[in-house]
C-alpha cells in the first residue's frame, strides 16, 4: 500500500508540473504576466536579463530548501525539491514552443487553469513547487499563528506590483491579477469539487410538519438539533437539512408554507459524505 502510495504521489507531481509548467510558459511568459511568487520574480528577470525561467525558480529556491531541511526534515524538503526541479525543468523545456494568444485576457484564464489544476495536482502529493509556498510553510515553523494564506497573498501583491513597475503596463496587474485569482479557485475545485451543496437550518415551533413534508416531498432527511431561545428561554427544534443547490427554494418554499414565522439559515457546504452524497 506504501510502494502504491509512493508511486501515486509521483505521478500526481509528474503531471501538475507538467501542466502547471505549460501554462506559466505557454500563456503567462509570453505576454508578461505573472502567477505570483518566484514565477513573477524569474518573469522579469527573463526579459530584463534574458535567463530561463525556470532556471531563476530553481535558483531562488535554494536557500529556501536549505532552512526547509532543517525544519520541515527531509522527507517534506526530498518531494518538494523534486517536485520544484520538474517545475522549473519543464518550464525550461516549453519555453521553446510558441502559442502566443495576443489576448492577454484569455492567456491569463487559460493559464490560470491550467497553473491552478497543476499546482491542485502537486498539493494533493503534500508538497509543493517551492516558492510562495515553501516561505509560508518555513514561516509558520517560526510563528505557528501566521496563517499561510496571509503570506502567500502577501507576497504575492508584491510580486505583482513589482511586475508592473518593471513592465510599466497597469494591464499586467489587472491580468495578472485575474490569473493569480483562478489558480485560487481551480485550486478549490480541484480539492473539493464543483458539486458543492447546501445546509439550511430551519427552526419553527411546527417542526414536525415541516420534517415530514421534506421527507414526503423532497425524499430528503433532515436531523432535528435540540436548542434553547435565549430571548424566550424556550427549548426548541432546529431542523438541519443537507441538499443541493437546486433543491434549496424548494424547501424555503415548503417552509415559509406550513410556517410563515419561520427562521432560515442557509450556508455553504463545501464537502458532504454519506448516503446520498459522495
């Protein structure tokens, strides 16, 4: 299970570089944007200096995998130096295919898609192509309050700022910004999927209608959670209720029916497992 485990971590970091690697080359480099991190840093030095891309990522993360070794010990510091080492290899290797999109509108969505499901893919290996992310995770060893989120962002709008200063077009920002924003949710889709759902809180004094009407109506269950008003000091019943999307005015429908008086919440549920769901 092990041996299996080890092959699967490498074909996933084999395939997001690779993917990750054709749209940064392919999409961003030609038209001057950035993704963020060291990609944006190795940009400008590529057409400032004319060195490879993938070359100056690999060069700046360095001293980054020397503090990671001893941090983050060296199996974290083995996989993200390979997996940074096949990014920057296949950066170098795509620089030599031209698909030059005049449109830095669709290169910035096109290689944020891409960027974002390589980038997903690597992840899912638990590690990284260094960069942005190797700083936030050496960083949090330091500081374990510090949210990686807040780093990656942080340092992220630099790079970008830094960008347009050196490009002196306030369009590089734009679309990099555009790019950098759909690497973020492809990301998220990649992880959690597209089928997100919905949980709707209900809570009626004429609970058990409401229950047996979704049952009946939308052969959907619900889960009754005791609670306490604490304006009225009554106990009450509060429905909780998981469904998707479409089925969501469906069920406010069905309660605002059989209670007009009734209080619905309604919010995200990113993942749900179980009979029904995944």
């Amino acid at each position: 299970m092990k041996v299996f485990s080890f092959f699967y971590d490498i074909v996933l970091i084999i395939l997001g570089c690779l993917l990750a690697a054709f749209g940064t080359t392919c999409f961003l480099l030609p038209n001057q944007l950035s993704s963020g991190g060291f990609a944006g840093i190795a940009t400008i030095i590529y057409y400032f200096f004319n060195i490879q891309m993938g070359t100056t990522i690999m060069f700046l993360n360095i001293p980054l995998f020397i503090i990671a070794f001893f941090k983050n010990g060296i199996k974290f510091t083995t996989k993200t130096f390979f997996a940074t080492f096949l990014y920057s290899q296949f950066i170098n290797m795509f620089e030599n295919i031209n698909i030059m999109l005049q449109d830095r509108l669709l290169s910035s969505i096109y290689g944020g898609v891409l960027i974002g499901i390589g980038l997903a893919l690597v992840l899912k290996a638990n590690t990284s192509t260094g960069g942005t992310d190797l700083i936030a995770y050496i960083a949090q060893n330091y500081n374990i309050h510090m949210k990686m989120s807040n780093i990656i962002m942080m340092i992220d709008i630099i790079v970008v700022i830094s960008n347009l200063i050196a490009f002196r077009e306030i369009e590089i920002g734009l679309y990099s910004a555009i790019a950098i924003f759909i690497i973020g949710k492809m990301i998220d889709i990649v992880f959690e999927g597209i089928n997100f759902c919905k949980i709707i809180y209900i809570i009626s004094d004429k609970y058990d209608e409401l229950v047996e009407m979704i049952n009946s109506e939308m052969d959907r269950g619900a889960t009754g959670l005791y609670g306490k008003g604490s304006y009225s000091n009554k106990n009450k019943m509060v429905i909780m209720c998981v469904s998707k999307r479409r089925d969501i005015d469906r069920i406010k429908s069905i309660s605002k029916k059989i209670d007009s008086n009734a209080f619905i919440i309604i919010s995200d549920a990113r993942e749900v497992y179980g009979l029904g769901f995944k």
